[in-house]
C-alpha cells in the first residue's frame, strides 16, 4: 500500500466525518425555529450522530478482523453519502433524526477502519506520522466546524450541511484504487450477539447521564452483567476477552477516555463562554477557534517524526502537562478576554493533537497482530463514549449553576476538567513505570 497517498486522501474524508459532529452546533437555534421543535429535542441531532458514531467507529473496527477493509470502507461511505442526500431533502424532526442516526452508522467507518489501516500496513518506523495526520485531521475539523456550520447555514440553511458530507462519495473510487486487496480471516465470525450487548451497554449509560434517570441506569447495569456473562461463553465475543489481560491496555483506555473528556468539554464550553460571557456571535467564535485548529494542523509533519524519533509516552506526557496548564489558564483567567480563549486553544488544539497520535501509536505497538483490530475498535469507542459523556456533564453543571454568576460558573467547571488531567498524567506515569519495569526484567 502506498501510505504516502492513502493516508491524506483517507485524512480529508476523517476530516469531513468528524466536522459534521461539530457543523450542526451552531444550527441548533434555526433547525427549532424551522421545525418548531423544543430544544430538548433538537439536541437529539447532536447526541444521536454522536452516540451511533462512537458505536459504528468499533464495530467496523471489529468487522475488519472477518472482513476487507476496501468492503467495509465501500459499505461505511455509500451509507454515508446516501443518508446525506437524503438530509439535504429533510423537511421535518423524524426525517431530519433519521438522516443523521444513518449518516453515523456510515460515519463510523472512517475513524475505526483509518488506525485498523495504519496499525496493519504502516511499518512502525513511520506510523506515528501516520496517526499524527489523522490526528491532526481531526483536531482541525473540531475547530473549523462551527465556522463551516455558520457559513452554511447563513447562506443555504441548515439543510445545506448535509451536502458537504456528500464529498465523500467522491473519495470513495480514489480509495478502492489504492487500498490493499485483502483476503478475510479463516475461521473467524463475527459475534452479532455481542456487536448488539455492545450497542445497549453504551446507549443505555449516555442516556442514563444525560437524562439523569435511574431507571435507565439500571437498564445500563443489567446489560452490562447480560454482556460480562455472554463474554465468556461466546468463542469469538465481540470485546476480545484477551485485550484486557494485555498488561497496559487498560491505563491506555482510561488515558483515552480523559483525553476525549477534556478535548470535547472544551469545545463545548468555549462557545458557550465566548457567547454568554463576551455575546459573540457564532461566526465570530468559529473565527476564534479556527486558529488553534489551523496550527494543530501545520505541526502535524513534526509531531509525526518526534513521535517516531522519541518515542510515544514522551509526547503523551508533554502533550498533557500543556493540557492542563490551559486548563488552569482557562480556570482562571477565562472572564477577563476573548483572547484568552483564543491563545488557550492555539496551545490546547496542537497538545491533543499529538496526544491522541501518541496514545493511538502507543497503543497500535503494545497489542498483537491478532488483536489490532477489536482493540483499537475499543480505544475508539471508549474515547468517544468519554467525549459524550463529558459534554452531557459539562452542560448539567451548568444548569445546576444558574443562580453563580456566569464566571464562577464556568471557573468550577473547567476545575473539574483540570482534575481530570491530573488523574491522566498520574495514570500515564503508573503506565510509563510499568512499562520501564518490563523492560528491565
């Protein structure tokens, strides 16, 4: 496989992917004017794509182990560009909901099958700069989708959104092309039974936080004993039972999840604070983001040779130190200027960007061939779970907060987030210790 050409094609199409989590934001307000829907119900479209993006990203992941990744990847992009198409003729909230839950089911294959690629056909000389494209890709969509969103939706309406998503169609024959041919794994099937437990597991527990009902969390708890149960009867159980006696995955996975938590928060929180501590408007914040993102993505050919040169957890433990030195710019400094948030994000975009490349590397060498594909599947579907629930948290503290003032508000917030980071780098540290301690016997 010629990496050099398939891993910035494959980036543009990640980076189409993951700006439409972030393009619909902004639209919130004229889709519940449009459709005369509460906005309880509009967050929906946020959460639906998030949550079917998050449990798509694993199960392609997984599929990759039974199936070619040029089938899956075909699969993932017609759904994709066919349930767009469908978006940009929605004209009510069942056809609007409809249109974003299968545009995820689609979305999915482009970050779980992306890492699958680089962890099996990159030879680890040069795969962090690999993962560090991809990376970066991200990180930039997250920061130029609100701008995009604003754009669009100012001059074609919210409708028009769907048809940026439709490009990937366009990717699509370029990719069959340069993919490798594969043939799927004798003796291997796909756990149908678990790939559902997996579905409810998530779902059940992002309700449960966002609508803070105990019933569901208990629905939550009862499927999570249905799945511990069939994990260990099925032969070939959907979470590879294996990956958790990898000596290190775990502390990766709980890395991962902060990181998500942190990365997503912010990004949640710095519009609402540009918006209702300094009233901009949501162009003028996806201006002040943007910068972040854009240099997020310049970096991007360093990162990637630092990460091979020196290693993975170095930059892990950098990149989140510098994390949470924004965190506690932010903490306290957030209130006296919109350029804090704006030289804030143009250190916190870049540090996570060659965070999550250095942890996806990281964790891409310490698993076995044979696990590569359920566990990076799980590393993906764990940070993005992080993400969500991070942001139904982060909106709940502020509710609880209507009567502080604004400031404080958002000071207390972005404390808890800082506390996040320092349980991260204290759980990257056990990892870092663990590792040193098997190398030397």
């Amino acid at each position: 496989m010629n990496d050099k050409m398939v891993m910035p094609i494959w980036t543009f199409g990640l980076f189409i992917v993951v700006m439409n989590t972030t393009m619909f934001n902004v639209s919130i307000p004229s889709i519940t004017a449009d459709l005369h829907i509460t906005a309880d119900l509009a967050s929906w479209i946020i959460s639906s794509y998030s949550i079917g993006y998050a449990l798509s990203t694993v199960i392609y992941s997984r599929l990759s182990d039974v199936a070619s990744i040029r089938k899956l990847t075909t699969v993932g992009l017609l759904i994709l560009g066919i349930s767009s198409v469908l978006g940009i003729f929605a004209r009510d909230f069942n056809a609007l909901l409809g249109a974003r839950i299968l545009q995820s089911a689609g979305a999915g294959a482009m970050a779980g099958l992306g890492l699958v690629l680089a962890s099996r056909y990159i030879p680890a000389s040069r795969r962090g700069k690999a993962i560090a494209m991809i990376s970066a890709g991200s990180a930039m969509a997250f920061g130029l989708g609100p701008i995009a969103g604003g754009l669009i939706s100012e001059y074609f309406g919210w409708n028009g959104l769907f048809a940026v998503t439709c490009l990937v169609l366009a990717v699509l024959p370029v990719l069959l092309r340069l993919l490798p041919k594969e043939q799927p794994a004798a003796g291997r099937a796909f756990d149908v039974w678990g790939a559902l437990l997996t579905v409810v597991n998530a779902a059940s527990l992002l309700t449960a936080v966002t609508q803070q009902s105990a019933l569901w969390l208990a629905v939550s708890i009862g499927s999570f004993a249905v799945h511990a149960r069939h994990m260990k009867k099925a032969k070939n159980s959907f979470i590879n039972p294996e990956l958790l006696k990898q000596k290190g995955y775990g502390k990766l996975l709980t890395v991962g999840f902060c990181m998500l938590v942190l990365n997503l928060g912010n990004l949640f929180l710095m519009p609402l604070a540009l918006a209702h501590l300094f009233g901009k408007s949501a162009m003028t914040i996806g201006l002040l983001i943007a910068p972040g993102a854009i240099l997020s993505t310049f970096f991007t050919r360093f990162v990637g040779r630092w990460i091979d040169r020196y290693g993975n957890v170095r930059f892990l433990l950098i990149g989140q130190c510098m994390i949470a030195a924004v965190l506690v710019f932010f903490t306290f400094e957030l209130a006296a200027s919109p350029l804090v948030i704006l030289c804030g994000y143009l250190v916190f975009s870049p540090a996570f960007s060659a965070t999550m490349a250095s942890i996806n590397n990281e964790t891409s060498l310490l698993l076995p061939q044979k696990l590569i594909g359920s566990g990076m599947g799980l590393l993906q579907l764990v940070q993005f779970f992080g993400g969500s629930v991070s942001v139904a948290i982060c909106g709940l503290l502020l509710e609880y907060q209507m009567h502080a003032s604004l400031a404080n508000a958002y000071r207390h917030v972005y404390g808890l987030l800082f506390a996040v980071s320092l349980c991260s780098i204290g759980i990257l540290l056990w990892y870092k210790h663990s590792s040193d301690a098997r190398r030397i016997f």
